[in-house]
C-alpha cells in the first residue's frame, strides 16, 4: 500500500458535519483530527474537474441541470451549502496538501463521460500531488475509468470500488494494478476478507457511523472506514 493508511476516513469531505465536497469540510476534517478525506471528482461542461457526487445540483447546491451540462461560470456561482462553494478539484488538491492529509480522489463521472473524466482526473492527481509527503489514492466504481488512470498515471496508487465485491474481485484488482478493495461495509463476507487479507490486500468500508459496527468491522480485520459522523470518531 506504500504510505500508511489512516483507520479513519472523513467521506466526502466533512461528513455530515459540513457541506459535502467542500472545502470548509476537508477543513473541518483535519481539524478533528482526520489523517484522511474522501471526495468525489466531476467534469463540467467546461471540461473542469470539480467536487460533486450527484450528475445533478438539485441535491446539494442552489443550482438544478446536469453537472456536465453546466459552464464554470454557473456552476462556480452556486450555493453548495451555509455559503460554500463548488471547489475545484484544484483547489481540493492543494488544500489536502496544506493540512498534510491524505486524499482519496474518487472518480465520479457523469454518465458516458468515464474515459474524459479519468484522463483529466489522473493527469491532474499526478501533477498536483507531484512530489507529495502524502501521496493520494485514487478510486472508482468505473473499472474503465481505472484502467485510465492506470495507463496514465501508473503512479498514482488505485482502489477498486465495489457494491459488493463479485467473484472474480482480485483478478479485476490485479488487472488494475490497484492495492486496494474498497467496498460497502454491510456486504463484505468473510470470505472476501479472507482472501484479501491472503494477498495483503487493505479492505476499505463504507459508510461506518456506527461505533458498534466500526468496532466489529475492525475485529474482522478491516483496514480503514469512511464515515459521515466524524464527531463520533474524532482522532
């Protein structure tokens, strides 16, 4: 896996705590105490790679269309929650760095749009991470995607995301060169643990904002969670 992997990771930025995919999020993590920050990257119209998870703005801006459909000039004007606004990935980037976090870049692409999103997305992870003491993590439910930012920024270290892991989850991990298996932490059996933890695989689960849970999953031998209640697990 290279660089150590925090056991805790702030999803989508600050969780529930913050606007989602923000930079007063990412803030907030670091301030609790969070080695690590989840967030989800997309393209504009404009071919600008930004923080948003929905393809659409009604759910967490001001804002209503189609992410992909919408110009810089619009959607950088949006309200994404108590003020904020859409950061450029850029500036996400840059942020991390500053507070000495590590960044879990998830490649978020609208639909028909995974290849254009993963070249912009890889390219930018490998320049503004250049020479980095935190080097990042990019990851996709886009296997396509993935196989991009293989080809383009080998680098780059990779988790491959998954629902549920299918059967044949560390040939696509290993076709992948990824280093890690990201997954939902209510469908990860025991025997994909099992054989994770066979090849030194870290496993990664979301959403954990259960102390129970979090306890029981880091028994098993999960490596890291994301969570929205990073109040519940301030570092």
């Amino acid at each position: 896996m290279g660089a150590p992997l925090p056991r805790w990771i702030a999803h989508r930025g600050g969780g529930k705590l913050a606007p989602e995919n923000t930079l007063a999020g990412i803030r907030l993590a670091a301030r609790l105490g969070y080695r690590a920050v989840e967030f989800d990257v997309m393209l504009s119209a404009d071919g600008t790679p930004l923080l948003i998870h929905d393809e659409t703005l009604e759910r967490t801006t001001n804002g209503s269309g189609q992410v992909c459909e919408t110009p810089d000039a619009v959607l950088f004007a949006l309200d994404a929650g108590n003020g904020e606004r859409i950061p450029r990935f850029a500036e996400a980037a840059v942020l991390c760095r500053e507070l000495g976090l590590l960044a879990n870049v998830e490649i978020k692409p609208a639909t028909g749009h995974e290849l254009a999103t993963a070249e912009v997305v890889a390219r930018m992870t490998a320049d503004l991470w250049r020479g980095a003491a935190v080097p990042p993590l990019i990851s996709s439910f886009s296997l396509a995607a993935l196989e991009v930012a293989r080809d383009l920024a080998p680098e780059i270290r990779r988790g491959v995301l998954f629902e549920a892991p299918p059967p044949d989850w560390l040939a696509q991990l290993q076709r992948l060169q990824a280093v890690s298996l990201h997954c939902d932490a209510d469908l990860l059996s025991d025997e994909v643990l099992a054989e994770a933890q066979a090849h030194d695989i870290p496993v990664l689960c979301y959403t954990v904002n259960a102390p129970e849970q979090a306890k029981t999953l880091f028994a098993r031998g999960v490596s890291a969670l994301f969570t929205d209640r990073l109040d519940l697990f301030a570092q």
